[in-house]
C-alpha cells in the first residue's frame, strides 16, 4: 500500500470507434441529439461520470460481483474492492464515498482530413493543460505550424479551413503512448481556431427509428447525432485519495479474484474492459470503444 496520503495517475485514451455522450435530449441546431461539451471552451468531452460509472460496471463484472455493478444498493461489504472504490449509496440511507475521483476526458489531439492525408490538430492552450515542457505557439492566429515531416507545400487545409504552414524548431512535448506516426503529423493551430475546427469535424450520423411490428422505419423518426470521431486521443486525470487505508488486497477470491492491489488497479481493470464493451451511447450502432494507453505503464504521482 502506498505510504502517500493521496497520488494521481494519468491516462491517455484514444477512441477506437466513435464516441457520443448525450445531453440527455434533443435540441435545435445542426444535429438532433448533440454530445457533451465543456462549457468555457465548447470542446466536446467525456465527462468523467460516465467514465466513473463505465468502470465501476466493468470492474465489477470482471470480479463477478455483478450486485455491485451499481452504487446503489450494492452489497457494502468491507471486503469488496468495488464498494471500497468507488462507494455505496443505499435507498434507505447510509453508505459510504468512494476513494477514486475520476476527471473527464478530455481533447489532446483532434483528427481532420487534409489535402496531405490525416492531420492531428492541437494547440497552445490544449498542450498546457495536459502539462507539456514545449509547448510551440504559431507566429499568428492564422497560421498552423507543423512537423518538418508533415512537408506541408506553403498551406494547409482543416476541413473548410485553409491556412498558410509555419515549421516549428522545436517539436512539442507529447504523451510517450502517442505512436511515433501519429507525432509526425501534428498539427498545431491558435486557441481560438481550435474549437471550430474540432466542432466542424465531428463525426455526424443519420439514423431512423424502426418500428419494431412492421421491422420498417418509422415515419417521421430520422434524427441526427454527432460524436467523437474514430483516432481522437484524450487524456483524463484519476486522484486515488485512500484515506481509510484499508483497501482489501487480501480478501477471499469471492471479493478479489484477479489480487487487485489498490484502487487504482480496480480502475484500471474497468478501462481494459471499456476497450472492448466501451462508454456512452449508440453502443449498437458500433459506438464508444476507448482503449487506454498508458494502462499499467505508469507510477502514479503522488
């Protein structure tokens, strides 16, 4: 067990499918159902929520504690990894918090289709926040800078947007879990272009109610929704604050089969099934895959 009072650990996602997490209605604008964003910014995220409440579920299916699944009305059990983490909430009161505070997921490098093939899109204040040491700013807000092996000829489309290429000296500071291909063609455009080109390039769908008696669309029932597109990788933060330091390593295989060690380990055990079951909606439609990159290769900070 670790001797620090808390330690945070740091991962790196990347959406292998696309990614919709709703608002929880319909709404006027370009899409019927629109997808989560951060309000300041109006970059789409993951909230962490539904990142907490996806790996709450895996890991317990993973421990064969399906009852715990849920936060309420789970079994409570001191000995359960899963109530330990995450914590109970019962109908008739009573409970406990969990020692796991899991931050959204947010936007490191944002995909779009160039005249030169795919690019990653970034920019200043994006590389800031995940914590780069170099961090390239663009000469002007109009200009993109790019890698040296991007060979960009003088510009550079995003999308609709056309802009004039700057090379940068100095490449910037970027996950080591970023594939080397990936670093190669990286993008990085000014803050205030960034939001409108990530929210014109997500994905946006078509889709039609079935009526379940005819097996045949339902009149009237098209609707379109938008999401994270495919290869978008983002990064979140997950602060274990054990502060009963009690965390059952050694319960019976009933509790912990798989010998989780601490909380960050159930965590991680959840993200490992979200690569394969995935978080959010249109799960049918071939929606939500995460895989986590930096799962199991990282000392968590204190």
């Amino acid at each position: 067990m670790s001797s620090v009072a808390f330690r945070t650990a740091r991962y790196i996602l990347v959406a292998t499918d696309p990614v919709h997490i709703g608002t929880g209605g319909n709404r006027l604008g370009r899409v019927d159902l629109s997808i989560a964003r951060e309000p300041g910014t109006h970059l789409p995220k993951i909230p962490g929520t539904s990142l907490s409440g996806a790996l709450r579920h895996y890991a317990a299916f993973r421990a064969g504690r399906r009852q715990c699944a849920g936060k309420t009305s789970p079994c409570g059990d001191e000995k359960c990894p899963i109530c330990y983490t995450f914590g109970t909430a019962n109908d008739a009161g009573g409970g406990y918090r969990g020692v796991v505070s899991v931050g959204d997921a947010r936007i490191l490098l944002f995909p779009v289709y160039s005249m030169y093939g795919p690019v990653w899109v970034t920019s200043p204040a994006t590389l800031q926040d995940w914590g780069a040491a170099v961090v390239p700013v663009p000469e002007s807000e109009e200009t993109a800078l790019i890698s040296p092996d991007l060979r960009a000829d003088g510009h550079l489309n995003l999308g609709w947007l056309m802009l004039p290429t700057q090379t940068w000296s100095q490449a910037p500071t970027l996950p080591a879990e970023i594939p080397p291909e990936v670093a190669k063609r990286v993008v990085i455009i000014a803050d205030m272009l960034f939001s409108q080109v990530v929210n014109s390039n997500l994905e946006v769908r078509t889709s039609v109610s079935i009526d379940p008696e005819t097996g045949a669309a339902e009149d009237g029932a098209l609707f379109t929704y938008e999401a994270i597109p495919r290869a978008t990788y983002l990064w979140t933060e997950v602060i274990e604050d054990d502060f009963r330091g009690k965390f059952p390593a050694d319960a019976p295989k009933a509790f912990n089969p798989h010998r989780w060690g601490s909380p960050l380990e159930v965590v991680e055990a959840g993200f490992e099934w979200m690569s394969a079951l995935g978080v959010g909606g249109m799960s049918t439609r071939g929606f939500g895959r995460v895989r986590c990159l930096s799962c199991g290769k990282q000392e968590a900070a204190g």
